[in-house]
C-alpha cells in the first residue's frame, strides 16, 4: 500500500508544502469543503501547505459524500492524480490561502456511532462508577459503542454552548461538570449492504479517512441518566470535528503491530492494524492566552483498531453507508498525561489540574477553549499533521437553566 505518493524526496509548487514540520506536505494530501467571502458557495478542495487547491475539476458536489463512496483503488487512483497535479515540475493552478477559507462539514454525517475502545479509559471511568466490576465481562470480546447523534456534530472552531439538563432528583440547571474528550473520528466508505457483514479482512477497506474529534461530555448528567440505557443527553449537545479528512491511504506508513487479544475469528485483526499517532489536548483559558498541554496520547493504545469496529458493528448486518462516522472512544494511555479527558485527569474534579498560569481546572469553565492536535511520523517517511480541533465554551442560556 506504499507507493510514490509516500515518496519522503516528493516535492510540491506549493513552496510553503515543502517546510519541515508542516501539517500539509505533499504526502498527506487532505480533503475538506470550504468558502470564502468572495465564493460563498461550499466545495471540495484539498489542504496543501497554507493552501487549498480546488478539487471542482475532479469531483462534483458542494462536499466529499462521492469520495466516501468510491472504492478503496478509486481512493487511491484519486491519490496518485492529486499528488501528481501538485508535484515540483507540474504546472501551478490557481490556490486559495487557507486564512480566506472558512471550512465546513467534509459532508452530512449520516449515522454516528461512538465506541470505548480505550482500556485505559474504561478500566479508570470503571474504577471511579463500579469500584467492585471496573471492566463489564464483555469488554474484552467485543468493541463496546452506542449510538450517537448526527445533528450536533459541528466543525471547528464552533464554540460550544453549555447545556442544561437534569442533575439529580428534582435538579435542572447548567451543567457543573463540563469535560472534553479527546477521540480519533473516522469516515466510513463505500458502505455495506443490508445483512452483508464486512468481514475484518474487508474493513480496512471501509473507512476513508480520519478526523480529530472531541465528544464534550456533560459528567453530571451522565451520572444520573446513564443507567441502565447508556449516555444521552449528557453526549449529544455537541460533538466538534477537525476539517481536514486525513486519508487512509496518507496513514499507510505509520502502521504499527497489533498487540491482539484473542478475540472471536471475525474480530481477528492482522498484526499491522494499529496506528501510531499522536494526539494531544490543549486548553485555553480566558485569562491566559496562551494554549497550555493538558494530554498526549497515542491512537496505538486502543485495545481495538478501526478495523475491528467495523467488523463488529456490522457483524450482525447493520449496514454502513458512506459519510458514516465512528468515533474511537477517549484515546487514554497508561500515564497521567494521557488519560485523555478531565474526568480521568483530575479524578471526578478531586484533583484538579493547575495550569502555569496559577489557575485550577476541576472540569471546563466558559470561555476556556479546548484544542486537539495529532500528527504521524516515522524514520524514512514525511511528517503528516491532521491539522485542529478547537472549541470555544459559551455561558449556559439563562432561559434554559431553570425548568
Ligand atoms: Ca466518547
């Protein structure tokens, strides 16, 4: 799955592609839509450097819904012609610089299903709920997901509203315990039929791309809603997206083993089906300008891979259509500093963070804005970034705090 377009020695027209460090080199080649104030109609382009190239000559439509239905060689086809038009040699188009863009959704999302694939995670979101049974008995034989909901996924920055629901017995009002969670999104694509399961060996196949994702969490409202149907309410007030589509195929070389469990045969993943990645939360507080590391974790952590969700989510025929999205679930690591949401980090709010500038942070406060980072790199390969995930926490409505 390695070919010329991972080529490390590949150099772009675009000069500013071809920094060191930068998320945007010719090797990674993401997807979005985007406007501008002189175009105010949303089309697909492509990322290259500070720039987007306009992809209107090669697909139709105002988003990216036709490239999730393409096959996984179509993908790769539509690849090698990007890579190829943007080539040192090749002659230079017309680019929009990236600070004129506004960017949108990549697509509507159709169904969105979040998944608990972090052991990490689940073991201390466990421990914290179920002292005496931290790990259902199911954990270790099957990916574990709810349904989400599609209508408040939003694209980054949007700021986010802090929602109002119920607390406790004849409690209504702003929640108290608002958190992030620091998650990789994935796009599935060309989809699957009715009763048809994706076979694992199929699934890499199925998702087209990957996005950051951050599924702000309401604790208190989870708490109280959460049994014995799972979270709702307390989830899906809002759910921020990177724009930029980083594709499968860009992912090729940082594929890493797979530390398998001995899962049932239909969940038996091949031994390169993780990913080595590197994600990071940062906070900005209204008091201090500058962002401030709250997490670094890796994608590598998770007890189960994108293939293996696939598999078992449609293990018993659900269909998956393209514009899908699955979100992996926190991406928490074995340490401190990558336990990936505040609710872990700070232990339910009892330990909460001091940031550098003398503030503490038991859960998010308004006006602080969450921002998610992730890049990939590899001895012999280009660095590929995935671009931002931000977030800004707007005050709860006054209308809405009493019921
Ligand atoms: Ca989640």
């Amino acid at each position: 799955m390695i070919d010329e377009t991972h080529d490390p020695a590949l150099r772009s027209w675009v000069e500013l592609a071809n920094v060191p460090g930068c998320d945007f080199p010719i090797q990674n080649l993401p997807l979005g839509v985007y406007s501008t104030a002189v175009d105010p109609n949303p089309r697909p382009g492509v990322a290259i450097g500070d720039a987007i190239l306009d992809l209107r000559p090669w697909l139709s439509g105002p988003h990216l819904a036709d490239y999730f239905s393409l096959s996984a060689s179509d993908r790769r086809l539509f690849r090698l012609t990007l890579s190829r038009a943007l080539r040192q040699g090749a002659p230079t188009r017309p680019l929009i610089p990236l600070r004129d863009a506004i960017l949108h959704l990549p697509a509507p999302v159709g169904d969105y299903t979040d998944f608990y694939c972090s052991l990490h995670h689940a073991s201390n979101v466990g421990k914290m709920f179920r002292p005496n049974q931290p790990l259902s008995p199911n954990y270790s034989w099957m990916p574990l997901a709810y349904h989400g909901r599609s209508s408040s996924i939003v694209v980054s920055p949007t700021p986010v509203r802090r929602p109002c629901g119920q607390l406790g017995e004849n409690r209504f009002g702003p929640t108290a315990e608002l958190d992030y969670e620091l998650e990789l999104g994935a796009w599935l694509g060309p989809g699957s039929m009715m009763g048809r399961p994706v076979s694992i060996d199929q699934a890499e196949d199925h998702w087209a791309g990957i996005c950051l994702l951050n599924d702000w969490s309401a604790r208190d409202i989870q708490r109280w809603e959460y049994q014995p149907l799972g979270p709702f309410l307390s989830k899906n007030f809002a759910t921020s997206i990177s724009p930029w589509v980083i594709t499968r195929e860009a992912l090729e070389p940082f594929r890493v083993s797979y530390d398998a469990p001995q899962p049932l045969p239909y969940l038996k993943q091949r031994s390169d089906g993780a990913f080595d990645l590197t994600l990071e939360a940062w906070i900005r507080t209204p008091t201090c300008s500058t962002p401030e590391l709250i997490c670094r974790t890796n994608l590598r952590y998770l007890h189960w891979t994108l293939a293996q969700m696939i598999a078992h989510h449609t293990s018993n025929g659900c269909p998956i259509r393209p514009g899908d999205l699955i979100g992996t679930g926190t991406v928490s690591g074995p340490d401190p500093e990558s336990q990936a949401c505040l609710l872990e980090r700070t232990w339910r709010g009892t330990q909460p963070l001091r940031l550098a500038s003398g503030e503490e942070r038991g859960y998010l406060e308004d006006g602080d804005e969450v921002i998610l980072r992730g890049w990939a790199e590899r001895p012999g390969f280009v660095r590929i970034g995935l671009g931002e995930c931000r977030g800004v926490i707007l005050a709860a409505l006054e209308e809405n705090s009493q019921a």
